[in-house]
C-alpha cells in the first residue's frame, strides 16, 4: 500500500495533496463509506498520476476516542491492542478494493501528539482557547463522564428517537449538547438515565475566527470549486454564527493535554487525566501521517504556493474539514497548506434503505470480497454510482447488468476481439506495418470523436466529476467497438484489403492502449492486463491521441478475458444472502452452518456403516463431486461463520 521512494512535491510542477476522511478504527466500512471517501480519493490520486503529476495520497485508521476505550472493555485488550487489530481489517479491505494509498497510517502515534500539542499552544498563545466550566453528562453506574457518542436520545431538532450526543443520523445536526436530547440514555446501558455533572474544558474560539475562517472559505470554495453539498453546508455553519467549541474530554486514551501551558497548579491537576477531544485532532492525522511518511512533510503542509490540497469525504464529515480544521490552521498564524477542492458525497443506500453501521445494513467490505466477484466490477459499479449530487442506490439487478452489459458487453469485448484477431494467423501477434492507411481521410472521424471524449474525459477528471468520467471513458471503448463495425474488422477484410485491415487494426490497438490508461484510475487490474496483453508499457494520459503510439512491428501477448458473464440468479441470492442487519445475517449463517453440519454428519455416519466402519481416502473426483473433507480441528459452525465475525463490530 505505498512506494520506498517518497514522493514530494516538486517546484515549478502541479503538486497534488489528497486525503480522504480518516475511518474510525473499529468500523468495517460499508460500501457508502469506501466510495464516499477512500476510492473516490483513489481514482482521482491515480488520474494525477497517470497524468504525470507529483501526488500524495494519504489516509489511515481514527483511533483515540470513547469508542475504543469501551470496545478495548469489551473485549479485555488494551486500546492499543484493540487499534492493532481492528487497523489491519480495514488495511485489508481497503487493499482487496486496490486502494492506492501512498501512506495508510493511523493517529495513535507520537507525530500525531506533537503535531496537535503543537497547534494546541500556539491557538493558547494566539489567544484562540478559552476555559470553560460544564454540565456533562454523567454515568452514575460506570462512574465516568459519557463522551458524546455514549450518550443516545430524542434530536432536539427533528425528533428522531436514537440521535447521539454528537449527531443526529436522520437530519445531520450537530449544532446541540449531549444533554439537548430528549429522554437522554446511556448507550452502555439503556436503563440508565445520565445525570449532569459539572466539569472544565477548553474551548476552541471559532467564534472569534469566524471573520477569517469566513474570508478564506469564500476563496477557497470558488477557486477550488467545491462540491455544491459542501459549500452549502459550510456557508450553513457560517450564517448561523460560530460558536466556540469544546476540544477537550474525560478520557484516558487520546493525545494528552499538555500541561506545561498552565501556569497554575491547580489547572493542570485538573487537565491531567483530559485528552484531545477526537474531531480537534482527527484532522490533523492527515499531517501526522505525512509525518511518519516522510521527515520532509512541511514541504507537502506548509507549501500553500506549490501544493494543491484536495479532501475527499461524505457530506457529514464537512464542518469538521472546512471549518474547524482551516479554523484551527487559521488560528496557529502560521503557513499551512490548506484545503483546495472539497469533494463531497450524498449517500449511497442499499436497495432503498440506508446503509447503516451501527445497525449493519447493507454490504460491507469484506462481503464484497466473499461474492468472488473481482474488485475491478464493484470499483465501476460503486463510481458509475457515485452520489455526488443526490443520493443514489445500491441494486443487485443494476449491480449484474453493468458488469455484463458495458464491462463485458463493450470494454471486454472490444479488447478481445482486436487482440485475438492480433493473435491470429493472419498477423502472429504483430502490429501489421499500418502506416500506408493511417493517415486516410476515411478514419479522420473515428479519431476526432475519441479526441472530442478524451477532452471531455480529462474535463471530468480535473473537476472531480468522477461519476462522469468513468462514463466518458466507456464511450471511448463503445466508439472503439464502432469502429471495428464501422470497417467491418475480421478476417474477410485481412484478406480483401490487407492494407485498409492493417490501419484500422492499428488505430484499434492504439484504442485499446488508451482504454487502458483512461481506465486505470477505475479498473486497475483491468489496465494491468490489457497492458500484459498488450506487453506495453504504461501510456501517460495525454491531452491529444494520435493513434499511433503502440508502432508497427511490436509484439503483443496473448488474448485473456478481462470479465465474466454474472448470472442474472446471482441477484435474488445475493440480496437473500446480504439481507437484513448483520446480527440476523450471523444468526441466519450459523443456522445454516448447524443445518449443514448435521446433515454432513449423518452423511458420513452413513457413509462409514456402508464401507463396514472403515476409513476411506477421498479421491479427487469425489471431493469434487461431495465437496472437501472438512477441517479436523474445526467445527463447522465455526469454519463457517469465522470469515463473517468481523462485521458485528459494533460502532463508534
């Protein structure tokens, strides 16, 4: 998930910073959340790229807060041990999806501390904190403060009954207090009421950088062109006024406050056992983590002059990147680089619900993976889908029909067709000499056409319409696919008019060639097998195609299938078998498994009254007909549920 040569910004060329928004560690995402974020990050990392520019992508694992703390209870582990283990489920998702992170990091390290501790004193010398006595929520029988996701009840604001203290999921509020709520509970334990309690914390002033954060957002927002959600939400926040913000918590497992900032004795025993309160700090992982990439990270986040930053996120994390990150930047005096393009997303629901992690709606990451359906066809799907300006849907059927009517249908069978012709007798796998047609008139329109969606391709791409651009560049693979009926491409024509078959073999390898590199931001696996094919290197997306960059006389591989037929059935089991949350899907699993355990077992108990009670060894053919032996030191319930254990986690 990254390179050994670190890559850095280089001057006088366009630098390109993303980050998408950090997951909470011990989530497994759900595909709203990979495509709302990380792989929509990725494609456009990779389009920079592709394109030649110097490009850092960085991300990683959220990991202090209430959450860990209580789920490291749960399972008796330390937060640390906790984080370790849940970090590598989400590395693991991410790297099946080829997510191509530069760094995959995480926040619980010493960079993370001393980059925020850093931030922290230079707001308290610049005047930007101030202390704060409060009524906090408190649990009488856990004898702790409840940290605002612990605390659940009835939004003030719209009345839906199981809004946090920190966010309401129905209207997206997060403009009120944990004890706002109506009927407030203790998440840990329903039948438990919180009870105010008086506390101190420390208070960021947003209210006293407003006028700045203000000034630079309406900048930002109109020469980096934001998603429209985004700034809608952010111009919210500013009409509404800012108020100052608590930073800080009651908790043990985060960044530590640091105390050498107060002069008083009496302060610092109070702030000693506080921490950092997660979204003060989250953000600033994106620069910790670029820290623990490389000792030279001020040349990516203090180079505002050479460094375009681009955000990637779903519409609920906004404020927290557009006004109280820059807010806090704003607020150090210093120069930072700071946010260029905010790229937002609506949400993605699942055959018209919503994807839910708290309630295990939906298909998450590692379910993607058990389908056996190849990243590449839930990459296209989930971009084609991309909500970025209204919500979209997640259907099994639509999910089938695009892998076999456009991947298949038009890209797949463009790339094989021509190949395989290549392959033939007719040419042996050499580009034929197609240099005494290229230039005929009778072809000018075929290239112009690509040349008119390949501008437009690379229009979609720099304004981060990427839903767009895996359209565009499916009708270079359609117009491809035109061209070879337009001509008529087959045999008859290799022998009738080699000459006029050897030009439009030509241009059509040299069609496929850019598929290959228009496509790799989407499909990575797929570029690298039609480059394989192809035995080319990769061609550098650029802003004119001539058609002849693969030359006459090279040698290519042979043909392979980039896709395959799903079969249309696969909708009803599929959504049977990703139905319902995931507490009755494991419940649904285990019965299954009990099911096939207990038939299994008087199979066999059959099987060896037959054969007079004596052992047989399985022969190939009759594992393949009667399926592998089972695993001796396993039950089957457990060799059956074990690959699905991780999605009942429970969230942040």
């Amino acid at each position: 998930m990254g390179s050994t040569q670190k890559i850095l910004p280089e001057p006088g060329h366009r630098n390109i910073l993303i980050t998408s928004a950090l997951p909470y560690v011990n989530n497994v995402p759900h595909l709203g959340n990979i495509v709302g974020s990380v792989l929509s990050a990725d494609v456009f990392s990779r389009y920079h790229k592709a394109r030649g520019h110097p490009t850092l992508y960085v991300c990683g694992t959220d990991e202090y807060g209430t959450a860990t703390e209580t789920k490291a209870l749960e399972e008796g582990v330390s937060p640390r041990e906790l984080c370790d283990k849940y970090a590598k489920v989400h590395a693991d998702i991410y790297d099946w999806f080829e997510i191509g992170f530069d760094i995959f990091g995480r926040t619980s390290t010493p960079k993370q501390e001393e980059i925020v501790q850093h931030i922290f004193r230079k707001l308290y010398e610049n005047g930007f904190l101030v202390e704060k006595g409060s009524r906090q929520p408190y649990c009488e029988k856990h004898k702790s403060f409840l940290a605002d996701r612990f605390i659940e009840g009835t939004c003030p604001k719209c009345g839906y009954e199981d809004a946090r203290g920190d966010q309401c999921d129905a209207c997206g509020s997060v403009d009120y207090e944990p004890l706002d709520l109506v009927r407030p509970r203790c998440k840990l334990d329903p039948d438990v009421t919180p009870i105010p309690r008086d506390t101190r914390h420390i208070h960021l002033r947003l209210d006293k950088l407003q006028a700045d954060i203000e000034s630079w957002s309406q900048k930002a927002s109109s020469d980096g062109a934001w998603s429209s959600n985004g700034k809608i939400i952010t111009d919210s926040w500013l009409k509404q006024g800012l108020k100052d913000r608590g930073i800080s918590r009651d908790l043990k497992w985060g960044v530590p406050i640091p105390l050498d900032v107060f002069p008083d004795e009496q302060d610092r025993e109070i702030y000693k056992d506080k921490v950092f309160y997660v979204w003060f700090d989250a953000c600033i992982g994106y620069v910790s983590i670029t820290a623990n990439y490389t000792d030279d990270w001020e040349k990516w986040w203090r180079n505002p002059d050479d460094v375009q930053l681009y955000q990637f996120m779903g519409k609920d994390n906004v404020p927290f990147h557009s006004v109280i990150f820059p807010g806090s930047q704003i607020g150090t005096g210093e120069r930072w680089t700071m946010l260029h393009h905010l790229s937002t997303t609506e949400y993605l629901n699942y055959e018209k619900g919503k994807f839910s992690k708290s309630r295990g709606i939906g298909v998450f990451g590692n379910n993607a993976r058990d389908t056996d359906v190849p990243a590449d066809v839930w990459r296209y799907y989930l971009l084609k889908n991309r909500p970025e300006t209204g919500d979209t849907q997640f259907e099994w059927r639509a999910f089938i029909d695009q892998n076999n009517s456009e991947l298949l249908a038009k890209l797949g069978n463009f790339v094989n067709r021509v190949i395989k012709l290549v392959n033939s007798k007719i040419y042996n796998s050499i580009v034929p000499d197609y240099t005494a047609r290229h230039a005929d008139p009778a072809f000018d329109q075929a290239k112009e056409e690509i040349n008119t969606y390949l501008k437009q391709y690379l229009a979609d791409m720099e304004s981060v319409s990427l839903r767009a651009g895996v359209q565009t560049a499916m009708h270079i693979a359609q117009a491809g696919n035109n061209f070879l009926q337009g001509n008529r491409f087959d045999n008859r024509l290799a022998i009738n008019e080699p000459e006029k078959a050897a030009a439009v073999t030509g241009i059509a390898i040299n069609i496929i060639y850019l598929c290959a590199s228009i496509f790799e931001p989407y499909l990575p696996a797929t570029s690298r097998s039609i480059l394989e094919q192809l035995q080319a290197p990769f061609l550098v997306i650029p802003d004119h195609w001539t058609a002849d960059d693969i030359k006459p006389g090279h040698q290519i591989g042979k043909a392979k299938y980039l896709f395959s037929q799903i079969d249309p059935k696969k909708e009803e089991e599929w959504r049977t078998l990703f139905g319902g949350t995931q507490a009755e899907r494991l419940k649904r699993d285990k019965e299954a498994a009990r099911a096939a355990a207990k038939k299994a077992a008087i199979k066999a108990r059959k099987a060896e009254k037959k054969a007079g009670q004596k052992p047989e060894q399985s022969s190939v053919e009759a594992t393949a007909i009667n399926g592998a032996a089972p695993i001796t030191n396993q039950e089957p319930v457990d060799a059956v549920t074990d690959g699905v254990q991780q999605v009942t986690l429970p969230t942040s």
